[in-house]
C-alpha cells in the first residue's frame, strides 16, 4: 500500500545501434616535416521496436502514437505532418477548387487522393536527428613552426536532421514585408517563386518550413613557434611557445537563423556562434 493513485512506469522498447570510429594516421615523419591526421566518426541509429501494445483498430499490427510522433518501426524523433509541394500558383485551379487555398499559400499533397486536405494526409516528413557526426584534425609541424586546423560536420540526408523553420520562410503574420529582418524573394505574381510563400501568408497549421541543419564548420585553427635557446636554457626556461589561435572561424549550411546545431531561428534573438580569437604565449620552467 502506497496511497498514491497512479505510479510511473516504462513503456516502450527502442533498439540502439550505433558506430564510432576513430583512425589516426602519421602521414610524413621526418627529420623537419611532420604530419598527422585523426578522423573520428559517429553514428547512432534507433528504432521503435515496441510501445503500448495495443491494436485499437485490429489491423494486426500495433498502434503508433501519432499525437507524441512515436511510430512503431521508425526512428524516435520523428517529424509527422503534411508534405509539401511547392507554392499554390494562379494557374492552379483545380488545387485552388478543392481546398480554397489562395495563390502564394503552400501547396501539400493528397496522399490519399480523396480530392480534399485533411488530417488522413499527414505522413512521416523526417527526422529531427543526425544522420552521423564527422571530425577531422590535422597537426602539421615544420621545424619550430606548428599548424593545427580541427573541421567538425554534422550531417542529415534521406530526411535526417531536419526542424520547423517556418520565419526563414514567412513573416510572423503581422503582414509586414520582411518582418524577421531576412530579405526573401516572396511569392507574387510576377515572381511565382515554388520556395516562398507570399509576404501575406500568415501560417495554416499545416507549414513547417523544414530546413537541413546540417553543417560543416571550421571549428578550430591554430598557428604556433616554440622558442629553444641556449640563453632561455641558462635562466630555467626549458621553453616557450606563442601562438595565434581561432575558434568557430566559419559555418558552411544552409539553415537560416542561428547555431545550426541547436537550431536555433530567425526570430529566436539568439545570435549565431561566436567567433573567438585568441594571442598567448605559453612557458615552461
């Protein structure tokens, strides 16, 4: 006997698999010249083995729990909505016919033909979750010189790693062009853009504005020159090293707001990734 009504449980099974690799090679080692290389890669796959149990509506198969995004078989994460098809154009009449839609406004498909856009519609669009991660390190060393350059990349494909990004798509349904401060080329009539939905399109529930928020980023550079001296050796200094240092140099994607990895949108007021520069000097004794 506890006195408590309900207690919480585990439901569900998921199944995990993943992968990291890590490889370092020494490229050229000689008298004056060295280099080496370290790649390391990660991947993580899930999948919804088992969730309640239940078959609501005896098709022999276990039900999904559609309003959490939980699909038996499919991966966690998943992104459930309608898919879509570019932009309502004028010359759309049957579209604009059977859903009332105006020209400018998203476009989404019938995937079930029955000639009308409802709920029945909705299908898997993707997955908020990286397909892998990937890093690759070089050290170059000439002489007392030292070169170090670290590029990181988080990368979607077949659907993976995508979120809503629906203000680097539209306004924020004031009306006002350009209102989350992004020039776009929205939809009119003279310039029947298939990406933009028109500056007056203020949301249906239905758009998302997917993006990909993988990215390539330079992630870390590194010039440094050690000093060895008899005059240093003489004062018990055993050495010093200057250097020039930058962190997050560059981003290359081609998500629109802030830090792609977070996901962070237009209209968040995040700013992006701060680029850091830094001049030091490091001295043993």
């Amino acid at each position: 006997m506890t006195g408590f009504n309900t207690q919480l449980s585990s439901l569900g099974e998921v199944d995990n698999k993943g992968v990291e690799i890590n490889l370092r090679t020494v490229n050229i080692e000689g008298k004056d010249l060295y280099w080496a290389t370290t790649l390391t890669y990660w991947r993580n796959k899930n999948k919804l083995a088992h969730l309640y149990g239940e078959d609501k509506n005896s098709d022999g198969m276990e039900d999904d729990d559609i309003a959490n995004s939980f699909f038996v078989g499919k991966s966690l994460s998943a992104i459930y909505g309608y898919q879509q098809d570019g932009i309502v154009q004028t010359g759309d009449a049957s579209y604009i016919s059977m859903t009332g839609a105006a020209p400018g406004a998203p476009k989404y498909i019938d995937q079930n033909k029955d000639a009308k856009i409802d709920a029945s519609d909705r299908t898997i669009l993707g997955y908020n979750k990286e397909n892998f991660r990937l890093g690759f390190a070089n050290t170059v060393r000439y002489k007392n010189f030292e070169l170090y350059l670290m590029i990181t990349g988080i990368f979607g494909g077949n659907g993976y790693y995508q979120r809503s990004n629906t203000s680097a798509y539209m306004t924020s349904g004031t009306g006002r062009f350009n209102d989350n401060t992004i020039s776009k080329p929205y939809w009119t009539t003279s310039n029947p853009s298939n990406v933009y939905p028109s500056a007056y399109f203020s949301g249906d529930s239905r758009f998302l504005g997917l993006q990909s928020q993988g990215f390539v980023r330079i992630q870390d550079l590194s010039l440094s020159y050690s000093i060895n001296s008899n005059w240093m050796k003489n004062n018990h200094i055993n050495g010093v090293r200057v250097f020039l240092a930058g962190r997050n140099l560059a981003t290359f994607t081609d998500w629109v707001g802030g830090d792609p990895e977070t996901g962070t949108t237009v209209q968040s007021n995040i700013f992006p990734v701060a680029t850091a520069f830094s001049l030091g000097a490091n001295f043993s004794f």
